[in-house]
C-alpha cells in the first residue's frame, strides 16, 4: 500500500512540472496580450481625444467616429495604415522606437503620455527628440490665427528659434521680406548675428543676443545629445564670434514676457510688449505676440502698416 501511495505521488509529482510549466507560460503570454491590448486601447482613446480641426485636417467626407481617423494618424506620421490598424487593436506585432515616436507626436502626446506609450511597449526609455519628425512649418490653423491677429506683429517660432510662420505685420516691422530668405536660414538668432537689416530693426541687439543665447542654452539642456540642436549650435558657433563670446558665459535664461524695442527707419521707435504663447503639447513652438505698450508706439505701428499698404 506505502508503494502505491509513493508510486502515486511521483507521478503527481512529475506530471506537476510541465503543468506548472504551461501555467506560467500562458499567463505570460496573457500578459503580453493585455499589455499589447492597453498599448492599443491607449492609441485609440488618444485618437479619438483629438479635433481634427484644431490639427489643420480638412474636413473630407462624413466623419463616422470622433476625433482623428486611423488613416489621419498614419499620414501624420508617415507609416503605414495597415501596420498601425494592428498596433491598434492589440497585434503582437513589432514596433520601433522611431515609428513609436511618430505615432506620439502625430498624437500629440504629452512627455507622460510618450512614456506611458514607450512602457507599454516594451522599451525602457523614450528617444531623443532627434528621432522625432521636428514640425518645420506652421500649421494652416496656426497661419490662419498669425493672419488674424493683423496689424499685429506675429510669429510662430520653435525652441530653437527657427521661425515657423509669421504675418504680415512682422515682416514690416523686421523691414524684411522673409520669403527672400532661404527656411533654413529663417531663425531669429541666425538672422539677428547675419542680416543688416534685421539686425538694424532691433534697438537693443547687443543686449538682446546674449539673451537669446542664454535662453537657447536653457533649452538646449533638456535635448542633449540631439544632433539637430548640436548641428544649430555648431552653425551658429561658425557663424559669429558674438555668438560665442555668449556662449563661453554659461548662463541661462528662461523663455519671458517683455517690452522690446524696435526701430523702423519710417516709422521710428516702437516699443512692443511681448507676449509667448506655448502650443500643446510643450514642444517648444510658441506664439509670439507684439503689442504697442504706449500711445506712440500705437500710432507709429499704424502708421507702418499704413506705409506698407
């Protein structure tokens, strides 16, 4: 009788070791289901979040669910519909770093928002802002805000003072035609350390490139290693010595409101408050808003839109 219960035991006991086997292997696999699912889940409730007008999408057809489609979210971020429709229902399917990227940024994602995507995906961090598709142009809504604001100066510029779109009134008050200047060149460090005019068009430039710079450097702090802002900086190392005389200060200086002051060789001194306005998510582009803080500079604003009209 002791044999039989012993042999019986040893039986359980072996059968027992590849049934625990496959127990913990389909619950790993269920695991990675569920997280594929949430990935999927997260990307879906994102895209349906988001107004496809407020992203400069026309309006085609009958939309038949709410926010962006499937297809509006591949061609923001240029992968395929096909692959993303099985990334969004849940597909074990791969996915890199950098299309993973794309697909947060045509999201607009927030930096916890891309973590909590890169984490659903398996990847332990987020990559650099370098391998994230940079928005080199405004947006038609966010040209259609800069031309209503008219006769106010407006632009739109990114963190790396690149300018994205403007109206106007700003290039009257630059005195510069910038669709004369080549884009890659159309930055407002760039053009206030190379271009006469520009340069001319501020009062205060010896005091206002530092600045720039030490705000340029406090940006630059939070995208290390990046090769576009690396490529910006060593551009603008080549181009001026002002440039980097600022630099070798090491100071640092956050993005602030402020009145400046301009000069037009019609209209005279004009002295504008700035005002930034940041898009959302935080990724650096910012509406800059230039309002006359004085009576006089009302009226010489005026009478240089007056002049170029």
């Amino acid at each position: 009788m002791g044999n039989l219960i012993t042999s019986t035991h040893r039986a359980v006991h072996s059968n027992s070791a590849p049934l625990a086997t496959a127990v913990t292997d389909s619950l790993a696999v269920t695991k990675e289901q569920n997280t594929h699912q949430a990935l999927g889940n997260f990307l879906r409730a994102r895209r349906e979040s988001l107004d496809p007008a407020r992203l400069g999408l026309p309006r085609t057809g009958r939309r038949r669910t709410p926010g962006l489609r499937r297809e509006d979210v591949a061609a923001l971020a240029d992968i395929g519909i096909t692959w993303y429709t099985k990334l969004e229902q849940g597909r074990p399917i791969k996915v890199s770093a950098r299309a993973l990227a794309a697909i947060t940024q045509a999201l607009q994602c927030t930096d916890t928002e891309t973590a909590h995507v890169f984490a659903l995906a398996g990847m332990s961090s987020t990559p650099s802002i370098a391998e994230k598709p940079g928005c080199e142009k405004v947006s038609p809504v966010g040209q259609l805000i800069l031309d209503q604001l008219h006769p106010i100066p407006a632009l739109m510029q990114n963190a790396r003072f690149d300018i994205l779109g403007y109206n106007q009134a700003f290039q009257r008050l630059m005195n510069v035609d910038l669709t004369d200047i080549p884009k890659s060149d159309r930055n407002c460090i760039y053009l206030a350390m190379t271009h006469p005019v520009w340069r001319a068009s501020m009062s205060n430039c010896q005091d206002a490139i530092p600045r720039m710079v030490a705000q340029f450097r406090a940006a630059m702090g939070e995208h290390l290693h990046d090769s576009l802002w690396e490529k910006q900086l060593q551009r603008f190392m080549n181009t001026s010595s002002e440039f980097r005389d600022a630099w070798q200060r090491y100071e640092v200086r956050s993005v602030e409101n402020q009145v400046k002051q301009f000069h037009h060789p019609q209209a005279g001194i004009l002295n504008l408050q700035l005002t930034n306005w940041w898009s959302a998510p935080k990724n650096g582009d910012r509406l800059m808003i230039y309002v006359p803080v004085d009576e006089e500079s009302k009226n010489r604003l005026e009478l240089l839109t007056d002049l170029c009209e």
